[in-house]
C-alpha cells in the first residue's frame, strides 16, 4: 500500500498536501480507492463553498458502494479536479495525483492536528 510520507491523512481516508500558496489538496488515500473498487462517479464540492471540518465535501462512487470525503480541516473551497469528476478512474490508477479539490484553510494551526503517514499506517493496520 502507498502512503506518501510528505502528505497528511484523516481518519477517514482523506490525505492532505499543503500547497505553496497556502491552499491544501484534498483526495482520497490509496487504501480508500482499494476498498472502494472501481470508481463510476465523483461529485465535487461547490466552488465557494465554506466547509466545517469533517463536514462532507465531495462524494465517490464505485459499483460497490457511495462514500463520502469530508473536509480534513475547516475552510473555502477554491479549487474542484474537474478532470477527476469527468473521468474518475484516474483516481483509481494513482489516488495522489487526482486531487478532488482545494480548500483555503480558516486556520492552517488545524493542519497539524491530521495523522502523518507513521500514524495512518497504523490506522490502516489495525483495521
């Protein structure tokens, strides 16, 4: 399984890269896109839209089962991957590089609160 370690991750499946002009990308960890299978739909957030943490933001959707992706911190999305919403198998061929959106944190303090790659390993493990 891949989990990068310059990336940040929720315990719900999400990882998180701080961008250089102080947004972060949100998508969904490479164990997520496993257990979903192949991905048939993804929904993006609204462009604008002020997101609580944890709230839901953007939905997949494989022949299995629909799941949501929450916000990993609270914030403004700035920024949707129409690509991956047009063709969400990108998702599944490398879940780091298809981003589903980009939010403008409302304190980037709440960043160092998410799992580093040691500690959603061990989330992964004990499951």
């Amino acid at each position: 399984m891949n989990i990068p370690a310059d990336l940040k991750y929720t315990r719900s499946h999400e990882w998180i890269r701080a961008e250089t002009d102080g947004t972060i990308s949100v998508g969904i960890t490479d164990h997520a896109q496993e257990l979903l299978g192949d991905l048939v739909f993804v929904e993006l957030p609204a462009l604008g839209a002020e997101l609580a943490a944890e709230q839901e933001a953007a939905v997949v959707e494989s022949v299995k089962a629909a799941s949501d992706v929450y916000a990993p911190v609270a914030g403004s999305v700035v920024e949707v991957n129409q690509a991956a919403a047009d063709a969400p198998e990108v998702v599944n061929q490398d879940a780091y590089a298809a981003w589903l959106f980009r939010l403008r944190p409302a304190a980037a303090a709440d960043l160092d609160a998410l799992l580093d790659a040691a500690a959603y390993q061990q989330l992964v493990d004990a499951a």
